[in-house]
C-alpha cells in the first residue's frame, strides 16, 4: 500500500494564508456593516439636529440684516440640498406681514426696495425667496434680484420689469414653467391671453407701453386632485388661474411655493401675512367649492448673474 506523502513547505504555507483571510473575512466583514449602520445613524441625527437649528430660528423679518446674513451663511453650510435649503427659506417667511406692490427700482417711478424682507406680496415671496436660495449675504441676494425681475440685458426700470409671473416664468433663466411636463397633455387647458391689454376703459393694468399675446396651459380643477398633488415634485412654485381675468390681460390671480404636495406657503392678502397651510384647504372654500379655475405649475431653476 502507498502511504499518502506529506504536506510539502509550500502547501503549508500556501494553507496558512487561506486561514488567515478567512478569518480576517468573519472578523472584518461585521465591523464594516456596523460602520455603515453607525454612519447612516449619524447622517440621519445630523439632518434631524438641522431641522431643529431651523425650528429654533426668529422669522427672517424680525432680524436685523447682519443677523440675516449669519443665518444665510449657516443655511448654504447646512442644507447643500437646493430644494431642502428653498424649504427652509419659505418656513423662515410665515408671519411676515402683507403689503401690496412692495418691490420697486429705488428711484424714478416707483422708490420701493429693489429687494426686501420687512414685507412681502405673493410675487415678491416668490422672488425674494429665489434670491436668498443661492446667496449668503443680503448684498448677494439683491444684486440677484436685478436677475429674477427684469428682463435679460435691460436696464433696471420699472418699464423692464417682469411685471407679470408667466412672462417671467417664460423670459427668465430662473424659473421653468412645467405644467404640462407634469400633468401630461391630456390634462391641459389652454387659453389665449394679451397680457397688460388696454381695457374697456381705455388703460391698462401696468401703466406701459407693453403688451405680449400668449397661451396659458393650465391643469383645470378636475385634475387637480389628492392623486395629482402626491404625484408632484417635492418643491415647485404653483400660481392660480381665474377665468375671467384675461378680459382684463391679467395672466394669474395669485402664487406661493408647495412642497410635498400638500405644505402651501404664500403671502396672503386676506391674512395680512406670509402662512403655511394645507393646500387643498387653501383651494377649497369653506363650502368645498374650488377659489381658481385651475393652476400652473413651475420650478425653480440655478440663478444665473
């Protein structure tokens, strides 16, 4: 009978190293899954701890401007994420008083701020807010405002200014209208209007020498719908739309930001203030009938300058 030979110096070596990463595998191999759970554990605490640093904030509008500018700078650090950070903005806003026609050049027709955050309309919310998404200083967000609310290479007049917020939607590289992107082409109305058109009376509604022919495609009120408004992206701008205001070459009635599909805050003029409440029950009157014949739909894009 042959007797099974030995293992040889080489084998034994080659037996040692195979152990050895075996058993480093069972060791090593836990450890990094501990390591991954510990990191996600202290991700998830770090955005918790953000969302309380923003709970414990003063609205923006009682703060003094070099306060303004320290939160600014701890946003950008603490919210990378730009549709997190315009979140934190608009929930910053609530409470600020109402004040119609607000924004202005500083000189010639009209002498209001360029940019403000003491008070606030629907439109300026909506720029206002834009502003400060990507800036760290007040300086920095009224230099953008010369960006968002007139138009491209113009002077800053109140001629230039983008006066009306589908023109806006349409001429600045800031805002994307997405209405039919969203709720897809059979879901659309469209309607003709001649926006700042001279009027019955014979004047119009922005005293200039302008007027723009356009089509609004809007989603009517039965689409606008619980299904629909979980469908949306997580932060968009949303404007209402009135049927009978083209007669008067207005385009929409109203505006605000909604996140979630449901958190719709705005500059409300029956408030007196900037407020957060439920959309749909903004939407519907108290006895569930529809305020707007419809909405469009528009994101907020990189400010450009």
């Amino acid at each position: 009978m042959v007797k099974p030979k030995g293992f040889t110096p080489i084998a034994i070596l080659i037996i040692i190293i195979v152990s050895l990463i075996v058993v480093s595998a069972i060791i090593i191999l836990p450890k990094e899954e501990v390591n991954q759970e510990e990191t996600k554990e202290a991700i998830e605490g770090h955005d918790e701890s953000n969302w309380q640093w923003v709970d414990n904030q003063k609205k923006l509008y009682e703060l003094t401007p070099a306060k303004i500018d320290l939160i600014l700078k701890e946003i950008q650090k603490r919210f990378p994420d730009k549709v997190e950070r315009l979140k934190v903005l608009a929930i910053l806003r609530p409470s600020t008083p109402y004040q119609l026609g607000c924004l202005g050049e500083e000189s010639g027709r009209d002498k209001d701020p360029i940019f403000r955050l003491d008070v606030t309309d629907c439109t300026a919310f909506i720029l206002t807010n834009v502003a400060l998404l990507y800036s760290q200083n007040l300086e920095e967000a009224r230099e953008m405002m010369k960006f968002l609310n007139y138009r491209p290479g113009k002077e800053i007049t109140f001629e230039n200014r983008l006066h009306f917020s589908t023109d806006r939607n349409m001429t600045s590289s800031s805002f994307q209208d997405i209405t039919e992107q969203v709720a897809g082409s059979s879901k659309i109305k469209e309607k003709k209007v001649i926006l700042n058109k001279i009027k019955a009376d014979g004047k119009r509604l922005i005293d200039i020498n302008w007027e723009k022919e356009i089509v609004i495609k809007y989603i009517p009120n039965e689409y606008v719908t619980e299904e629909l408004l979980g469908s949306l992206p997580e932060a968009l701008g949303v404007a209402f739309i009135r049927e009978g205001d083209a007669e008067i070459g207005l385009d929409v009635a109203h505006e605000g930001f909604l996140f979630e599909g449901e958190d719709f805050i705005h500059a409300s003029s029956a408030q007196g203030e900037v407020i957060k409440v439920d959309f749909l029950d903004y939407y519907l009157d108290n006895s569930g009938n529809t305020r707007f014949d419809g909405i469009i739909l528009f994101e907020v894009k990189q400010v450009f300058w």
